[in-house]
C-alpha cells in the first residue's frame, strides 16, 4: 500500500502538472503568443481574483442561475468540509496516533500490512477502547453541522430560484405545456383532437398548439446535406484558388477509397439526389397522419393558465392528456419527441438491465488498479514478481499515482456511454438527459470507485489473511482494512481533483480535439467555427465527480481524517477555476432555474447515510457493541432531516406557484398592453427542420377577438358507440351550444 513517500511523490507529480497546467494557460492567454516571459510570470494567476470579483447577481444575469447554483455546489463543500476538517485533526488525529493499535495486532498477525498514514485512522485504536467515544461523538458533531449546512444552501437555493423566476423574462416555456399520450380519435386529426379537447376543457386560457412531427429521418437528411454542401464549398474554394486543376475525390466512405471522380461535380449530384430525397420525405411528414405524434405544445394566453394544465390531471383516465412543462425551446431533444410513450416504459426497463450489467462489468478494471495501490499483499500471494516490483523510486511512482491515473483512464468513455443510454430512454430535454446521466454516473462511481475499490482492495490487500482464517473472522479483517484505502482516494483525489481541474482551466482535450479537427477535418471557415465552439458545463459528469468527494469526505472524516485537507483543496481550487470558466468560457446551452438542487441535495444525503452504516459497522469489528447503540439514532435522524427538507422545499423546484404567475401576467399586462403573444409563440416549438418554410401549415391560433363560442369539430356526436371521453365531450358540446361539422 501506499506509504507517507509514495503520497509524497504523488503530491509533487500532481502538483507539477497542475503548475504546468496553469503555466501553459497563462501563455495561451498572452496576444501575441511570442510576449516576453516576464508577462507571462506577471499573468500566471491573475485570473484567480479576476473570477472572483464578479457579484452573485451579476454572475447569474451573465450566465444564467443554473451556473450560479453550480458554483455554489463547490462552496457547500468547503462549507462542510473545512470545519469538519480543524475538528478532525484537533481531535481525532492525536486520539487515532496515540492508540498504537497496530503494533499490538502486529504480534498476532505477521503478515498484516499497513503504512504510516495508518496510524492517523481509527484502525490504530484498539477494539473495544473508550477511545472510540470521542469518534461517536464527532460523528454527530459532523452530521449536525452538515445538515445545517444543507438546509441553510437549500432555503438560499430556493429563495434564488423564486427571485429568478419573478424576474426572468418572457420565454416561450412559461407559457407552454407538453401534451403526452392524446388519445386516438376516429373522427378527428391528433391537430383537431387536440384543439377541441382543450378548447372544452381550458376555454378562457387555450391559445394555439404545436403537434410533434416524426421528422427524425428528414432531419437526418438535412444534416447530410450541410456536410456535402460544406465538402462542395471546400472543393469550389480549392478550384478557386487553382484554376488550372480540377479537384479529385474518392467515391468511398469519406474519400478514402472508390474510384477517382471530379470533385465538385460528384458533390453537386450527390447534393442534388439528396434534395429530391429531402423533399419527398418533407411532404411526407406534413401530409402522412402516421408522420404525426399523439403529442403537442400547447400554448395559453397566461402563465396562469399553463400553470394550472401542467400540474394537474386533465382526465378521469390517467395514462392519457399527460401534461407536464414544456422545456425551453433550445432545451428540447427532438429526436425523442418521436417515441410512442408505450414504448418508453419499457426502453427504460432495457437500460435499467444495461446499467446493471455495466456496472458490474467494470469491477474487473477496478480490481485491476486496485493491484497496484496494493503491492505488498499482492508480493506476499505471488513472491517471484517481488524483483519486478521493487526497483528503487519506481515503486513510490507506481503505488503513488499510478492507480489514479489509471482509473481515471478507464472512466474515460464512460460519461458517453451512460449519455448514450439516457437518450435511448427517451427524455425529451437534454436538462432532463443531462440529469439522469448524472444519477447513473453517480450510481456507477458509488458502486465501483468506491465499494468496489473497498472490496477488491481489502480482499487483494488482507489476501493471505482472506485465504487462512475462518469465515466468521472476515468481517473483522475487511473492517480493519476499510479505513487503509484513504491511501488509494488520496492518489485519486490529487490525480482527479488537482490534476484534472488543472487541465480544465487549459481544456487541453478540446485543446487537442480542435487542432485535430483543424489538421484533418476543417475544409471551409463553418468547419472552423463549429470546431472552435466554447462547449458548456458537462453536467453529467461535473456534478456526480462532486458527490463522489462529498462521499469520500464524509465516510473518512471519522476514519481516516488525512484525507480531508485534500478535499478541501479540491472544493477550494474547483470552485475558483469553474468560476472562471463559466464567467469567460462556457456558453449556455439551456436554463432549468436550478431545478436539480433537490437532486444534489438527495445525494449527499445519502453519502451522509452511507458514512454513517459504514461507520456503524465499523465500530461492531471494534468490538464496541455498546457503543453503536449510541449511533443507531444518527441515520434515523438523517432520514428525518431529509424527509423534512423534501416536504419544505422540494415543491418550489417541481412547480411553479399559482400566485406568482398571476403577479407577473398582471405586471406584463400592464407594461405590454400590445404584446401580439400569438405572434411571440408562433415558431417557438415549430421542428427545427420546419423553420422558415413556407409550405409548412401551422395549426388555426383562437383569436382573442373571436366572440362565437363554438368549438370546430368533425366528430359525430350522435354516432352509436361512443365511449369513456367522447360522450364526456359530447355531453359538454351539447351544454355548451357547440355545433358539430
């Protein structure tokens, strides 16, 4: 395991490369690039007070309140955690050294392996001391103080986003609601269905709708007709500039291999095919009823009246006119507006399986790094590799960053795979992909970067132990061992946390990715500018990488107490460099109003509980039987607080209060008198491949000015048969004097 200088040379190569890191983006922020060093030096972190001056409000009228919150995550964690910390080596440190716990063990197992970092965790307290007391009482001491700071970050949370709403301005989402599962109407269109459903049912406040198009394939098309015509421009612009050579190209995949053809007449007919294929398939969608969705976007006439149909059921039968908020117009997915809502249920259940699958495909690579931060126990099982292994500093380099790296390198791909299967699922906004990517990752980190790394850890690091004693000594074994891993999340922490926010103030793998592009892929100036995009906070990733030092940080407060300065310096170092990012770099792709609070908020709770069993178990190996009984209220407690702020805040999250939508409809019919807001919702939810086309027919609008109470319909009221809704409708017409066509 890793020993005080194996941490050492971890600390100096991360340290290192996050000095070179910052470095290098102090020279790529000098114009011209050849500056003289000095400059340079004078700029190496002016940037730092640069991202910290700007106010709050200001930062969210710039970048949006979900960037706000964002940041505000990482200074809940130094909140949390540099309190946690004073207390930890004020008190537990000298308890834990002072034990000498191991040289006693040491005796009675010769082949028990530990480092010096050891000393400072609870495994150097004898089983049974009172020691162990002043460990429940920090305990306690730290959950009080985390959950306070919870509920103190959840009311400013939820304060900002109430404050954000009031004063945000006009978007097409709040007045908008997305109408899933319409169900089928043999008299009527799904247009018509839709508009004579919520002209009965909403009369005062229904103003248009927008059906959902199967228009995937289309859209497809259209993008395969930008990268010709991109590839065509970049041919002409060749020809151009040599006139006396044709250009050439391949008519294999990507002009790789084929015969050889002219250039630009390949690409002018290629181009020419497609846009006769393009059009048959454009008339397709809008004339095919099979092309149309049982889904639309239904628009009122206030905020009010979107309010109440999004959070209320609109039939007596539940599984149809499911109605929810419409995402923001840039936050759609389209692709998955597509899917039949029968279908989702179980897309879902498939990629509930995968994630189970993949999750546990991956513990074969976590016990793989788990081998090199373990070498001692892996020497003992297998002597001939000890001459391999013990080769001078090499070792240190190895046990010391190797493992982190290495992890880190698996974990690569993993963010894409999990987006990958959140889109199969079906969410129909990239805030809502983005989310449950999150959890997933989050899921994954906890089940295999953590327990996996305690489990195959303690079964390679106690290997001998595991092999010779009887099975009821096992527990004891892998509780003593539990608080050795600190060893293994240091080197992870500094390799991810220090090194890998470092290599986010320079982005140096869109850094590579662009200059790649710009060598073999960019052929015209729109190449350039698509390769030259800023990109946004990566959510998915970014947030459950947090929740995972939020877990560490509070499983080893009252273990393993070394380990947290190195939190801290993450918390610390994170929120300065993605300050600084979001200020200058990130561009917005969408804005939820931080509605993923509660979804942080629930997941260092249960980091918070998890610390709290795995101590608990913990102590029984202590041999402190009466003392757990002392811990069995602490996560009773937990559950309590969370249960408590759910039902105090989590409500301002999901819905959107009646009141305040009636004060800003007043206030905008005041200020506005004129808003032509038919005109303002007309495009908004039109299919991006539909925008700006004139033979696009757009569903008949309800004028304000209309005075005739009828409602157009083609259904049959007097038709035998009619069932369930349609007799509730037509009864309705009937009250109501609507005449039927």
């Amino acid at each position: 395991m890793a020993t005080l200088s194996d941490i050492a040379v971890s600390a100096a190569i991360n340290c290192f490369s996050a000095l070179l890191f910052l470095f290098a983006f102090a020279i790529l922020r000098l114009q011209p690039v050849n500056d003289r060093m000095s400059k340079c030096i004078l700029k190496f972190l002016n940037w730092m007070p640069a991202a910290l001056r700007m106010p709050e409000p200001e930062l969210i009228q710039h970048a949006g309140l979900d960037s706000a919150v964002y940041i505000r995550i990482y200074l809940l964690g130094l909140k949390i955690f540099c309190p946690i910390t004073l207390l930890s080596f004020a008190v537990l440190v000298p308890v834990n050294y002072s034990g000498e716990n191991f040289e006693e063990m040491k005796t009675n197992m010769k082949d028990l392996t530990y480092s010096d970092i050891d000393k400072l965790s609870i495994s150097n307290v004898a089983p049974g001391s009172s020691r162990l007391y002043a460990h429940i009482v920090m305990a306690y001491v730290f959950t009080i103080w985390t959950c306070y700071a919870l509920y103190n970050e959840y009311m400013i949370v939820a304060k900002m986003r109430l404050h954000f709403l009031a004063n945000e301005r006009r978007r097409p989402d709040q007045f908008t609601v997305l109408v899933r599962n319409v169900p089928p109407d043999v008299d009527e269109s799904v247009s018509e269905h839709v508009e004579h459903f919520f002209c009965v049912n909403h009369p005062d406040h229904y103003l248009s709708h927008q059906v959902v198009y199967d228009a995937n394939t289309l859209a497809y098309m259209v993008l395969e007709k930008k990268s010709l015509q991109n590839w065509l421009t970049y041919y002409t612009n060749k020809f151009e500039r040599n006139p006396n050579k044709r250009p050439t190209t391949k008519t294999g995949l990507w002009g790789l291999w084929g015969k050889h053809v002219d250039a630009i007449d390949f690409y002018t007919e290629q181009i020419e095919t497609l846009s006769k294929q393009e059009e048959a398939e454009r008339e397709k969608v809008l004339n095919d009823p099979n092309s149309i969705m049982p889904a639309a976007f239904v628009s009122f006439r206030s905020r009010w009246g979107a309010a109440v149909c999004a959070q209320t059921d609109q039939s007596h039968n539940p599984t149809v006119w499911l109605t929810q908020w419409a995402p923001e117009p840039r936050d759609v997915y389209w692709d998955n507006l597509a899917i039949p809502y029968v279908e989702l249920k179980v897309r879902r259940l498939l990629m509930a399986v995968a994630l189970f699958g993949l999750t546990f495909c991956f513990m074969v690579p976590i016990a793989f790094v788990q081998t090199l931060a373990n070498l001692e126990g892996i020497q003992k099982a297998v002597p001939f590799l000890r001459p391999l292994i013990e080769i001078g500093s090499v070792k240190s380099i190895i046990q010391g960053y190797l493992p982190g790296i290495i992890l880190k390198i698996f974990l690569i791909l993993l963010p894409t795979i999990i987006m990958t299967m959140s889109k199969i699922e079906g969410f129909t906004a990239l805030s809502t992909l983005e989310t449950h990517s999150a959890e997933k990752y989050h899921l994954f980190l906890l089940v295999n970067v953590f327990l996996g790394s305690i489990i195959t850890g303690t079964a390679l690091q106690q290997l001998k132990e595991f092999m010779q004693q009887s099975p009821t000594e096992i527990p004891k074994t892998v509780g003593v061992s539990i608080p050795m891993k600190a060893t293994f999340f240091i080197t992870y922490v500094m390799v991810d946390g220090w090194s890998g926010v470092a290599a986010e103030i320079l982005r140096l793998v869109p850094l590579i990715v662009f200059h790649l592009k710009n060598a073999f892929l960019v052929k015209t100036e729109k190449d350039r500018e698509e390769a030259m995009d800023a990109g946004s906070l990566t959510w998915a990733v970014s947030e459950p990488r947090i929740q995972l030092y939020f877990l560490l940080g509070l499983v080893y407060s009252t273990v393993t107490p070394i380990l947290l300065p190195f939190i801290v310096v993450f918390f610390a170092f994170a929120y300065l460099v993605f300050r600084h990012q979001i200020i200058n770099v990130y561009d917005q792709k969408y804005e939820s109003g931080a509605t993923f609070w509660p979804d942080v908020h629930r997941q260092i709770i249960i980091g918070l509980m998890i610390s709290q069993f795995l101590f608990l178990g913990l102590l029984n190996t202590k041999r402190a039987t009466n003392a757990t009984y002392f811990l069995i209220p602490l996560p009773i407690l937990t559950f309590w607080f969370f249960r408590f702020s759910k039902g105090r805040f989590e409500s301002q999250f999901k819905r959107f209060p009646l009141e305040d939508a009636m004060k800003k409809d007043t206030l905008e019919r005041a200020t506005e008198p004129n808003l032509n807001l038919k005109l303002y919702l007309q495009d908004a939810y039109v299919h991006p491949v539909f925008k700006g086309s004139v033979e696009f027919e757009r569903p008949r609008v309800v004028d304000e000015e209309e005075n005739s109470p009828l409602v157009a319909t083609k259904r049959s009221i007097h038709r035998e048969g009619k069932q369930g809704f349609r007799e509730i409708s037509s009864s309705s017409e009937d009250i109501m004097g609507i005449s039927a066509v």
